[in-house]
C-alpha cells in the first residue's frame, strides 16, 4: 500500500512538473467558487493564493484554454505568474462585515462545541452510566477489540470530514486561507477531546487509540485544504447503508448510525482527478481504492446472526460519482453542492471490489 502511495505520488509529480499557470479572479470571488470554475474549465488546480483570489493549475493553457478562461466573468488574467494584479479589501461570500468576523468566528466555535456534547450525551449516553473517569486500551485493530478497530477509522474519517466542513465555515465568515485552516483544525481536535472526556465517563474510558486517529483525521484534513493538488489526488470515503441489526434491531438507539460499523466501510482513495497526464480522459471518473471494514461487532442487539465477527481489507476500482455529478451542470449550485458531499459519501456498490481478505 506505501508503494503504491509513493508511486501515485511521484506519478502527480512527474506529469507536467515545470507547467503551472496561475488564473486571477475578481475581487468577489470566494474560495470554492472559483475553485470549481476552473475545474469546469477541465484543468487540476494545483496551488492557491488569496487577496486577491489566485489557483493554479497544472499546465501551460493553449491560446484556446486561455480564451475559455478569460471568457468566464470573474477571471481577469491567466499568466505564469502568482503575483498579485491588484489590491484587495476584506471579502465574506457570506457578506459578513470585517468587524463582524470575531463574533461568527465564536459561533461557529461555540456552535460546534455545543453540538458535539448534546450529540455524544445522548446518543452516547454519557451521562447515564454515572461512572467514573477513567482511561483504557480499546486494543487498536486486533480481533478481540469491541468494534474490530472499525472505530479507529471512523474516527480517522469523522475527524476528517468535520475539520473539512469547519474550515468552509471559517472561509465563508471571511477568514483567510491560513487563518481558516488553523481555526477549523483547532475546533476539530476540541470536538475529538470532548468526545473522549465524555467516554471516559463511560464503559469506554477515555482512549489514547482515539486521540491518535482523531489526529491523524485532521492532519489529512489539513493538508487536503492547504493543498488543492492534495485534494484532488487523495481523499478519504464513506460506504455507508443501514445494516441488518440497525434496520430490525430492538436495542439501539436507531439514530445510532455512527457505531453501526457493521454497513460502513472505509476507503484510502487514490483519485484520476489528481493526474494531470489522465485527467483529460475518462480515467478522471475513477479511482484505486484501498478499504477496511469490519462485520458482526457492533451494533450487539442480535449476536446470533454474527456467529462469527469478521475483520478485512479490500482493493478496489471506484466510480468517481463527485466527478460524474459535477459534469451533468457546473454551474447549478445544488449539483456543486452534492458534488462535494459525495467527495466524502459514497452509494454501497460504486467501489468494485477487486480483491478481499478476512484478517
């Protein structure tokens, strides 16, 4: 698996490693706004500047491409060049004023705090179990763990999916691309220690095995926000429905979806959106895909049907549903939006398992 990261690594570096072009927006352009305008336009955005908005891509653009780029409103310029062509004043696409932004930027952080500990009270029980604070192994990924270590990558994936939603919240209130990254990053570690302090209070125990995912979940976050090209290359998915316990179980909460890992699998996506030398033909539309997932740990409400719970690892070829939604209207906002969620979500069946082995 490191080899195959590495050689899609130094694929992305190889293809085009001296083309860069850098697209100029106006000054009313947000980050995602112009961040799909060029992947409209068909090119991989590589790089990004701000104030004023500039993104670059990975090639030099034909007298053709620079004529489709500048036909588009708000692009101003396509040159070799990331220097900025004007000067400008603090932007919101939310239309936020500048002196406003400190007091959204509390919302969102108490916003999000809040939220954490009402869902993990009551979905989690906290309070319930009255017991006291304590701290444990959960056994990492061994066979004998409670969920077969299914709940470390979820915890790898929630923490990097939220770190990601917070860091749009913080753009959109008008932070810049630096400030945005630290923020979102910053809060989704908090909501992750909320989230073991409220377990420990539990049969659980706080988890040091948690923390260390939780970690890694907001890193990849990280890197995938500061870096566009890291964005379009890798990512981390959800292949989620309701399984049989959650859908005729009698115990557990129903609104439990989140340790229901026995419909969940999780995938290491490798995306033909983030090859420059492939991404002009229909290889964009796939990705190689490298899952774990777990069956017959938890939900516990029907043992009977798990006689024997089991841990595996698959490869497979995905169908880059972000990628197919997006060329059907670019320019709608409700197919950008779902084009987005489903960077993150995806239908069960649209990763064809190409080989499986039970641990």
């Amino acid at each position: 698996m490191l080899k195959t990261f590495f050689a899609f690594l130094v694929l992305i570096t190889v293809s085009d490693i001296f083309a860069e072009t850098w697209i100029h927006f106006d000054g009313k352009t947000s980050y995602y706004d112009g961040y799909y305008q060029i992947k409209a336009l068909g090119h991989t955005p590589k790089g990004q500047m701000e104030n004023p908005l500039r993104i670059s891509v990975w090639e030099n653009l034909t007298p053709t491409q620079v004529q489709a780029a500048k036909a588009e409103a708000s692009i101003i310029d396509t040159n070799h060049s990331s220097k900025k062509l004007f000067e400008q004043k603090f932007y919101s696409p939310w239309s936020i004023k500048e002196k406003d932004k400190s007091k959204y930027t509390k919302y969102v952080w108490g916003g999000a705090a809040l939220t954490t500990f009402i869902h993990g009270a009551s979905v989690w029980r906290w309070m319930d179990e009255r017991a006291r604070f304590g701290f444990a192994s959960e056994k990492w990924f061994s066979s004998n763990s409670y969920s077969g270590g299914a709940d470390k990558v979820g915890h790898m994936y929630s923490m990097y999916f939220q770190k990601r939603g917070l860091n749009w919240f913080f753009l959109n209130i008008g932070h810049d691309f630096e400030s945005a990254n630290i923020n979102s990053a910053l809060l989704a570690s908090l909501m992750g220690i909320i989230v073991e302090v409220g377990d420990g209070l539990t049969h659980y125990h706080f988890s040091y095995e948690d923390v260390v995912m939780n970690t890694v979940g907001i890193m990849f976050g990280y890197f995938a926000d500061k870096y566009p090209w890291l964005d379009e290359s890798i990512g981390l998915k959800w292949e989620y429905f309701l399984s049989h316990d959650m859908l005729h179980g009698d115990d557990l909460g129903k609104s439990n979806f989140t340790s229901d890992y026995s419909g969940q699998k999780f995938w290491l996506s490798f995306k033909g959106t983030g090859v420059p030398a492939i991404n002009h033909t229909m290889l964009r539309y796939f990705s190689l895909d490298f899952g774990y997932f777990t069956r017959g740990y938890i939900p516990d409400i029907s043992k009977s049907k798990w006689p024997h719970p089991s841990r595996a690892y698959a490869v497979g070829v995905g169908i880059n549903l972000s990628e197919l939604l997006f060329k059907v209207n670019s320019k709608n906002t409700l197919v950008k939006g779902g084009s987005r969620f489903l960077k993150y979500w995806v239908p069960p069946g649209t990763v064809i398992t190409a080989y499986e082995e039970k641990l």
